[in-house]
C-alpha cells in the first residue's frame, strides 16, 4: 500500500520504432531533428520542418558519439531544455521519444512536460514519469498524455552533472479520446520499491538498470536493497547454460567499490542471486549477466539452496500459460551461514542480511500486465530467515503479506498499481498450492 516514500519514478517503455514524418495534420507527427543548425549549448532557437525549437543547455549533434537515426539528434547537457515554440494543433493522446546516452557517457533521467493553449498560462504539466536513459543504443520512451486541443511540449534533463543525452524522433499521436493500452513486460512495470535514482549523489538508493532486471544498490552494504524483474517463458528457454561467470560490475560510478567474484570465498555463505540463473537461459548474454556481483547477497547455504530454490523452481514452473514480475531483496544485519554467525563480509564491505524476501505477482499471459491486476490476483510473498537448518522447510511456511514486507523495509511496493487493488492484494497471505 502506498507509504510516505515517493511513488516509483524512474521506468522506461519500448516500442518499435515509427516511420520517419514531420508534423502534419495527420493522425501521427514526428519532428526527426535531421534539419537546421545549432553547434553549440547556449540558448538559441532553430527552426525545423516542424517548427521553431528552443534549445537551452543543448545543441543538434552530428558526432560519431551522438546516437541518431540520421544525420543528427538533439544532445542536452546538464539540466538542458528542449522546448517547442509552437503548439501542436490536434491534441496529443500519446508522445514517444527515442533517447540514448551520449557516447560512453553514464547515465542520464529525464522529463516530459507539457502545456496545453486551452489554460491561457504558462503552466507545464509533467507527463508520465522519468525517465532513465542508460544505453548507448537508442530506446523510445513512450507517454500516455491524453490532452486535446493545441498544446506542446518540453523535454527537461533533471540528473544535470556531465553526462550527456541523445534525443531522437520525437512522434506525437493526435488527440483521439481513447485511452491507449499501457506497453507491458517492463522489469519496473509495478513500480520503483524505493525510488532508486541513478544518481551517485544517493550511494545507497542507487538505481541500477540492466536489460535482464533492474537493481535497487547500496553502495556501503554492497548489495542490493532489491531487485526487480519479469519473466515469462522466453526467458527460460534452453539456450544457454549456466555461466557461472561470478564477477564485479564496472557500471558502478567511478570510485564506488566493486564486489569482487571472489569477495564471498572463506565467508561461509553462498554468492546468493537475487535475480536467479536459471530465470535467464535465453542467451549466454543474459545468463551471464545474472552473475554480475551487484545482483547478489551473502546467503545461508540452507536458505539458498533450499526453500528459496524451490519457490524459484516453483515460480518457473508455472509459466506455461502464465507471466510473472517478481521484487525480492534482504533486509537487517546478520545471518547465520556455515562458519556461525556473522554481520558483514569482505574485510566489513558486505552486509550480511538477517532477512531475504520475495514478492511474486502471477498473472495469465496477456498484455497491459499492471491493469489486468486485480483483487483476486494471485501474490505470493515470503520472508525467510537467513540462516541454516531450514534446508527442508517449504517455503509455504515463510508466507506472509505485502503489508508485512513493506513494515519491514520501509518500501512502497506495487506503487504502480491503483489505491484499491493495492489495499485489497498487499493484505492477504497466499494459501495457494506450494508444487
């Protein structure tokens, strides 16, 4: 249920690519940025086959390092604008936009707004929510605006810092009434637990986006606060063994220390994945990247490998005819594994949690996943002990509520469902079958 924290904020929606058009009275507009001039960041307006744009902060980049579909995008810098100066004159009912990091650079959040002629103001409305930019290859970010009659709209970069940040292809859809489905299969498609920005100024609500999940980091316990990821049947086919390829991630910010494959050997815990091996057998790319060390934690033996393994094989299991997010993570300090009893690893750089926890939210195979969530979905939830001795325990036995999981952590899980469902699922306790 909702809590103090912030709603989730940072996600992001693919959609394929649409054809290249400038803005027309047509049922889709598209300005592609490939026209006009403007070489340097200070503020200056361009003109462009859709219009006049303001850039502030911001330039029409050619480099080879500028991602683009064609001869230049729109490259921000800092907290740079991107700003039309005219208003589009059918409404808008959706807005996608193709962004990209620019180069190698790290990455980069950012805002739609709009603002609608009818109000008579200079009032700009957020759309959506924020976006993070962390591939080099472009994505197209993808808005539900639903506002009729003229309006326009402004691109905000809100990490500022130095990293830099390719706009491509910025498409409108004319205003048509009808609410559009929502893209689905997003590993934040139920919400950002702890409002992690990926940000190095938050070192311990740290977000970290990979294709395969997504990773709320601490910095200072060297683990994940949670992870969050959906699955689905592709996902486990049998094409690519397991890696076993336990390694640090140089993705972290510059400084931060790096979780070594080998940090864990002596401890008497096990390497435990948050997000599991065997969830990412549709390529030897995404096995091994389940084995990067900022998607693990310090695991009993006896929890890894027994309740916690099943309810993982469990959940695999179902698939056939069914679709899964999942949000699992650990929380307090100190657990018990094969050398006794231990707060923290690696010389104190690793927490050893007291807890590990799982949400799982089981769905039939379908589109506009968080939609179709309702009161009589099935979530299971369970906290377990880390600890050994509980090798042959179901994981039954560890069922609790959302509402629980959320006590303890201090979370806001499922942010992204409504008030209602939220307070009717997050309540109960699964009783469902346990194989």
């Amino acid at each position: 249920m909702p809590k103090s924290l912030r709603r989730a904020l940072h996600c992001w929606l693919l959609l394929p690519c649409l054809a290249l058009q400038p803005f027309l009275a047509s049922a889709n507009s598209q300005e592609n940025f490939d026209t006009g001039s403007k070489p340097d960041y200070p503020t200056g307006t361009v003109a462009l086959p859709s219009g006049s744009w303001i850039l502030n902060d911001a330039l029409l980049g050619t480099a080879d390092a500028d991602h683009k579909n064609g001869p230049q995008a729109v490259r921000l810098q800092r907290n740079g604008l991107l700003t039309m100066g005219f208003f589009v004159p059918n409404g808008a009912s959706t807005v996608t936009v193709q962004h990209a990091i620019y180069g190698t650079d790290a990455s980069s959040s950012w805002e739609l707004w709009a603002q609608s002629e009818a109000c008579n103001c200079n009032k700009w409305t957020k759309v959506g929510s924020t976006v993070l930019t962390t591939s080099s290859t472009l994505q197209t970010a993808a808005f539900t605006v639903n506002i009729p009659g003229k309006v326009k709209f402004e691109i905000r970069k809100t990490s500022g810092g130095l990293a830099r940040l390719d706009i491509d292809d910025f498409t409108v859809t004319d205003y048509s009434g009808v609410t559009e489905p929502t893209i689905d299969n997003v590993n934040l498609a139920l919400g950002n637990p702890s409002g992690a920005v990926a940000d190095p100024s938050y070192p311990n609500n740290y977000l970290l986006a990979k294709p395969q999940y997504v990773v709320g980091y601490n910095r200072d316990q060297g683990k994940p606060n949670w992870v969050s990821w959906h699955l689905e049947a592709a996902d486990v086919v049998s094409l690519a063994n397991r890696q076993d390829d336990f390694r640090n991630d140089t993705s972290l910010p510059d400084g931060w220390y790096q979780v070594q494959g080998t940090s864990y050997v002596g401890s008497g815990f096990d390497r435990g994945h948050n997000c599991p091996s065997a969830d990412r057998t549709s390529s030897v790319e995404n096995n091994s990247a389940t084995f990067l060390m900022t998607n693990m934690m310090p695991q009993a033996a006896d929890n890894n490998q027994g309740p916690w393994a099943v309810l993982e094989g469990y959940t695999r299991d179902i698939l056939p005819g069914n679709e899964v997010y999942i949000i699992c993570g650990s929380y307090g300090v100190g657990g018990t594994g094969v050398n006794g009893y231990m707060e923290s690893i690696d010389q104190g750089r690793i927490t050893v949690p007291n807890r590990t926890w799982k949400v799982i939210v089981i769905l039939p195979v379908g589109d506009n996943d968080a939609s179709r969530v309702s009161a009589t979905t099935r979530v299971i939830a369970v906290d377990m002990p880390n600890t050994n001795g509980i090798r042959n325990t179901s994981w039954g036995t560890f069922r609790t509520s959302v509402d629980a999981i959320e006590q303890a952590t201090g979370y806001d899980l499922l942010s992204q469902l409504s008030v209602e469902v939220q307070t009717a699922i997050e309540s109960k306790v699964d009783a469902g079958p346990v194989q």
